[in-house]
C-alpha cells in the first residue's frame, strides 16, 4: 500500500513541477512577447506617407516679373528606366481605383489595416503549404494598405516578425490617413512591369500610358481591370508578356466589380467583350508615350544666352568648391540634383535679345581670316552685352548678334577675352592716384609721350588722334579726352606692378600677371589677352555704389533638387568695399564729364544720371563702352571675333550704339535710385596756374571735387602766368 502511495506521490509531483515548469516558461515567453511587441511598436509608431517621388533632374528657374514667382526655363531629367508619375485620385472614374479594392482587398473600406480573416485564411494556408499540401506559390492575404507599408519602407524579408512590423505599421497608417489617401498613395507607388522599349512604370499613370498609351482617367473599364490584375505578378500577368494570363484575372476582377455595384450589367458585359490593344501593337499617332510624357514643358533649342551663362557659372562654382574639372561639373549637373534660382530680369533680357536680333543698330562691315583648313572665312562684326545691378546681379545678358543657333556655343560676354583699350584708365591709374591721395581732380600733366626707352624703343604712346598738344591737362581733362600719354605717365610715376596689384587685388580686374605688368596693358589697355566683358563692367561697379563690391553672379541660389541642402544661398554674396566713399564719388564724378563733355558724349540720357568710359583698341579691331547709370552697370563690345579689317569699324561709335541698345531702356526704368553722394568730399576752385585748390589770389581754372585728406590749397607766389 504504501508503495502504491509513494508512486502515485511520485506521480503527483512529478505533475505538478512539470506544469510549475510549463507555466514558467509560459510566463517567460509572455514577457518576451510582450516585450518584443512593444518593441515592435515602438519602432513602427513613425510610419509616414512620403511625398510624391522627385525625378532626380536639374533644374533652372527665372523669377518672372508680373507674378513674382519663379518659372522653369530649363530642365534636365536623365534617362533611369524608371517612369514614376503621380495622378491625384480625385481625376479618375470611380471604377479604376474600385477595380483595385475588389480584387486586391474588397474589404478595404472596412478593416483598420489589416484583414483579420484573410489574414487567418492566408496564415492556415501557408501552414498547409509549409506542410507540402498546397501548392508551394506563395499565399497572399496582405491588405492594400499592407502592401503599401512594403512599398514605402522596403521591408520585404519573408519572416514572421517582417509580418508582425508590417500588421502594426498598417494599423498605424491607418490611423494617421484617410481610405483614400491612402488608396491614392497605393495606385501611385505599386510597380506594374516594364515596357518593351525598357521603362519601368511605377504608378497606374504610367502604366496607363505604358500599356494603352492614355491617361489614367482616361481607362476604360477593361483597361482599368487588366492594370488591376498586374500587381500580384507585375512581370508575367501583364497584357504585353501574357495577354492570356491577364486576361483571365482581368475577368475576375470585372466580376467582382459587377458584384459589388461598381459597374452595370450592361458595363459589365461590354468590358467582358473589349478586346485590349496594347500601345506596342498600335501605330496610333494620338497615343502618349512614356519617352514625351509627363512634361508638357519644352526646354528652348538651342539654349538661351542665359541657360549657357547660367551653367558657365554653375561650373566655375563646383569646379572651385569640389576641384573638378569643368566636364565633370557639367556632368553632374545633366545627371540631376541640382536646382539653380537665377538673378535675371525677363523684362531687360527681352528688349536686349530683342535689339541683337539683327544688324540695325550694329555695323555690317567684314573681316577675314584663314581658318584650321586654310579656307578665306568672311565674317561680320560681332557684339556682346551684360547688364547687371549694383549687387552684382545680372539682369540681361547676350553673346552675338543674330538667332542663337547653337546651344552651350560661343559668348562673347563670358568666353571672349579681349583687350579692353581705354575703359581699363579708370580702374588703373586714376582710380589707384585718387586712392592713395597720389592724385587729385586738378593735378597738371603736359600732354607728351614718354621719352624713348622708359616702356618703348621710342617715344611712346600716341594718343587715339596720332597726335600731341604739348598743353597742360587736368587729370579731369585727361580721362574726358581719353588721352593716353598721362595715363603712361602715371604709370610710369607709380611703378607698373603697383597699378597691376591695385588693379587686380582691389578693383578686381582678372589680368595676366605673365602679359600684363606693362605699361601698355595698364595705361592704354593693351593687354595680353584680356578680361572678360562681365568682369570688365564688374570692376566698374564701385564707382557707381559708393566703393563697394560685389562679385557679378547670374545665379542667385544653387540647391540640392532631392533634399533642403543649399548650395549658394541669395544673401551669400556679401559686398566688400574696396577704394573708399570719397574715390569712389570723384570717379563718379570724372566719368560723368566723359559723357557730359568727354569721348563719350553719344551716351549721354535724359531723364537719367549716367557715367561712362569708352575704349578702343589698335586699329579698331575692337570698340567697347562700360556705362552705368544710377539702377545699373553695363557693358557693351563690338569687333570681330577672329577676322581682322583694319579701321572697318572706326566710324562706328560704341557709346551710341549702347545708347541704342540699352541706354534708352535705362533711361526709362522707373526707380528711385540716385548715385550715392558723399558730403566729405571737397567741392571747390582750383588754381589755373598749380592745379591745387585755388586760395585768395589764384587765378580760378574751374571747379573740382576733392578728398577731405588730400585738398591741399595752393601756396604758389602767381605771376600771373596764363595757362596754354
């Protein structure tokens, strides 16, 4: 008896410790899976709709004057295979997103994320098939919104904790979006194969297109029911791989919309019936084309002066930030990513495009040259122009006379580097005098060459008339006339590295330091190749702003088109003061007189305030007028790009010709802007004898403006000499 009492003792507590057992590991396991669900959570809580999926392309925006936004003027999408193209929901037939509820999850509308008995369906039948009693295809059972969470996050392992993110994700997407938000997001982002020439359509838009050649509001019923059967298998049961294949679920799919309402029995029957021709198997001219489709924007061809300026600029940037060649910086920018917002005024860019569109206000006069195949080429004189603010921002620029033909060719405003002939005094010798308190307005030069051996074998250089007066001239006087034997002189009294530093360190004229520490690169512009028209008109600025700065730029924000990263940003630019308020106000106020009384007298406006400086090169290859007024600087070339013809284009007058370009438009440009003025600078007689400001007893030689530091007044005992 008692070792019957003892087994079953054994027996008994045996049991028990083994349920002790199984219900510790039951506890431990319901921790973990708490735990594991709660993590699980945690870290599916943040699931979001994107947005609309970006094509990686470059873009170029110009503001546009009447509404003040910025409109595209040039894009750039390269070739990925990927057609991805979002259509709102609300522009489709009720039946084409239905066709998706019904055969992909007909109870959609019902469920908050996740189908509890499909799921329960799809669960048992994975088990079977696990067990090799089913077919070993695998099971679906994802909602749509299920298949959307995959879409968005790429989570796509097959692993039960993969279903169990999913399942808590969908739950939380439900949540945050309504049915249709989310739907729209589903039809927009669900992949439906590839076209025979090799698109991959992403979206029902794109496959509208890819597969019929319409527009996704413009699908038929049996149209909408063949995209609708393409998901589940995106690369077989499609109408262009296996139209019988399709063909078959697309039936299944009409029926279901015929037992939910979706479509009537007479719809039903006509869908059954509609033979589907696919865009491949058509030669249908009004059909759309993934390859022409979705922009209904045409880039201009060739490309505008302002395109090519614009990724000219875009180069150097990245060229300098990257230290990349300039190819590799245009690849970049053709391989997308990059969104440039530009300075340009559509209104100015207009009338100067306008004015270049022939040879009215231009000469017509030839030139020739032997090109690379030894061949006589005949040209016509050439021109160029920029026009920027005192900002430094272009508002108009153009390369050649003529229609543009070509694009990324040749401009003469940015590419051509050409000897700038006299406009170069101003920011050479004068402007370095005046500066360092070596010059003033009135200070007296005679008018004769250097003697031979100082910067040439003889007596150099002649003045633009061959000739010499032997008279005295104020420092005024000199720039008006334009005259070229002060200016040598000056540099020969100042010392021509000085003025080559002066004038590339601080007016900011990009010269040669190989070519161009000479006398006559500095005192008459003979320079050994030359600065560009935009860094010409550049330099000029400070004359027209006070002193200041600011590097010409046609972009006015580079970024990043695929994220917020920028680039350049429109307050980036800085000004920087480089000669001071009262140099700047006594250039002014000499290029002033150059169009009152100077060389420059055709330039001279009604209603506006302008200066100016004109400059001409040996034998008129080459004419040129930097003009500002009080809202811009400019600069305009005429000459001839590679022929030669001596004095051809002697009579042609470039400060006129800017007049008629762009001066008159300037003239007319409605602003309150006025030439800064400067009370410290000295307004006062000069003395006709000495040149210094006149004290009691000088004879007077007219007025002139002077700095508050260097107004030395004259000191000289007259003898009532009398000035030539």
């Amino acid at each position: 008896m008692k070792n019957i009492l003892r087994f079953f003792m054994i027996i008994t507590t045996s049991l028990l410790s083994t349920i002790l057992i199984i219900m510790i590991i039951a506890v431990i396991c319901s921790g973990l899976g708490i735990m594991f669900v709660v993590d699980t959570m945690e870290n599916t809580t943040k699931i979001s709709i994107p947005e609309a999926v970006k094509e990686k392309s470059s873009y170029i925006y110009s503001i546009n004057n009447d509404t003040g936004e910025y409109d595209l003027i040039y894009k750039v999408t390269p070739y990925t295979g990927n057609a991805h193209i979002d259509i709102d929901i609300d522009t489709l037939p009720e039946y084409i997103p239905a066709a998706f509820v019904c055969v992909e999850d007909e109870r959609f509308y019902s469920h908050d994320g996740v189908d509890i008995k499909t799921t329960a369906f799809a669960v048992i039948k994975e088990i079977l098939r696990c067990c090799g009693i089913i077919s070993p295809e695998m099971t679906g059972g994802s909602t749509i919104t299920q298949q959307l969470v995959k879409n968005i996050t790429g989570d796509s392992e097959i692993t039960a904790d993969r279903k169990i993110r999913e399942i808590f994700r969908a739950v939380n997407l439900e949540k945050k979006y309504t049915k249709d938000e989310i739907l729209e997001k589903y039809l927009n982002i669900i992949y439906f194969g590839q076209t025979p020439d090799g698109y991959n359509m992403y979206g029902i838009e794109a496959a509208a297109i890819g597969y019929f050649g319409v527009s996704a509001s413009d699908l038929t019923v049996a149209q909408a029911a063949s995209l609708a059967a393409i998901p589940t298998s995106p690369n077989s049961i499609n109408p262009i791989v296996d139209y019988t294949a399709n063909d078959e679920r697309k039936k299944y799919c009409l029926r279901k919309m015929f037992e939910h309402g979706i479509i009537s029995p007479f719809q039903y029957e006509k869908a059954l019936n509609e033979k589907l021709i696919t865009a491949d198997k058509t030669s249908d001219s009004s059909l759309i084309t993934l390859s022409e489709y979705p922009d209904d924007f045409k880039n201009p061809e060739p490309t505008t002066w302002v395109i090519d300026t614009a990724l000219s600029e875009f180069c150097d940037y990245l060229c300098e930030a990257e230290n990349i060649s300039r190819d590799e910086a245009m690849n970049r920018f053709m391989s997308g990513g990059y969104e440039l917002y530009l300075t340009v005024d559509e209104k100015i860019q207009s009338h100067l495009e306008e004015k270049y569109s022939d040879f009215t206000y231009f000469p017509e006069n030839t030139a020739e040259y032997i090109n690379e195949n030894e061949e006589l080429v005949v040209e016509t004189a050439q021109s160029a122009i920029v026009v920027m603010n005192y900002k430094g921002q272009i508002k108009g620029i153009v390369g050649r006379i003529g229609k543009k033909t070509d694009s990324f060719g040749w401009n003469n405003a940015i590419d051509a580097h050409r000897q700038p002939g006299s406009t170069i005094k101003p920011l050479t010798v004068y402007a370095y005098g005046i500066e360092n308190n070596l010059l003033t307005w009135s200070d007296m030069f005679n008018d004769t060459p250097l003697t031979a051996g100082t910067a040439s074998e003889e007596a150099w250089p002649a003045n633009y008339t061959q000739t010499y007066s032997e008279k005295l001239f104020t420092t005024n006087e000199a720039l008006l006339n334009s005259l070229n034997t002060i200016p040598a002189q000056l540099c020969n009294r100042y010392g021509t590295q000085n003025i080559f530093d002066f004038t590339t360190s601080v007016m900011r004229l990009p010269l040669n330091e190989n070519t161009d520490i000479s006398y006559a690169a500095l005192s008459v512009g003979a320079t050994g190749t030359g600065p560009s028209l935009v860094s010409l008109a550049n330099s000029y600025m400070p004359f027209g702003n006070g002193g200041l700065y600011y590097k010409a730029h046609i972009i006015n924000r580079i970024k990043d088109s695929s994220s917020k990263r920028v680039y350049v940003e429109k307050d980036a630019r800085k000004g920087i003061r480089v000669i001071s308020e009262e140099t700047s106000f006594i250039m002014n106020k000499m290029l002033r007189n150059v169009i009152t009384d100077g060389t420059g007298k055709n330039a001279l406006l009604t209603n506006k305030q302008n200066i100016g400086k004109t400059g001409t090169t040996e034998h008129y290859r080459d004419i040129t007028f930097v003009g500002l007024t009080e809202d811009f600087v400019s600069a305009i070339w005429i000459g001839y790009e590679n022929g030669t013809n001596s004095y051809a284009i002697k009579n042609t007058n470039s400060a006129l010709v800017w007049k008629k370009v762009f001066g008159e438009f300037a003239d007319n440009y409605v602003s309150d802007a006025r030439f800064p003025e400067c009370e410290s600078v000295i307004y006062t007689d000069y003395c006709a004898e000495s040149g210094m400001p006149a004290s009691k007893g000088c004879t007077s030689g007219g007025k002139g403006f002077y700095k508050s530091d260097n107004c030395n007044y004259c000191d000289v005992k007259h003898k009532n000499l009398i000035r030539k």
